[in-house]
C-alpha cells in the first residue's frame, strides 16, 4: 500500500476512471472530500439550508 493512501475512495478517484462528487456544501465536508479525491459537488435544497443554518459564520 502507498504511503499517500487515504481510504478507498482516494484509492478509487487515483485508479479508476470514476469521478467522486461529494454531496454536501459543508465547508468541513468539502475540505474532507477534496483532500481524498473528490472533483466536484453536488446539492440539494434541503441539504443547502441545513448547511446555512449551522454554517452561515463561515
């Protein structure tokens, strides 16, 4: 195993020709999802203001 290895989904977005989008736009969730592979995200209106809610000082 690499030494840069973060789990299986960084091991998938590295070797395989799948995408990974994180659903959420928590700020905490994004920073995680980019840093393991992610190239991308996608939302819903109900996940968005649940976010703002608890996120809207960042």
């Amino acid at each position: 195993m690499r030494d840069d290895y973060k789990g299986p989904l960084h091991w998938m977005s590295e070797t395989t020709q799948t995408d990974f989008w994180n659903d959420s736009c928590s700020f905490k969730e994004l920073e995680y999802a980019i840093a393991h592979g992610a190239v991308g995200a996608t939302t819903n209106p109900v996940i968005v203001g649940n976010v703002l809610k608890s996120e809207m000082h960042l």
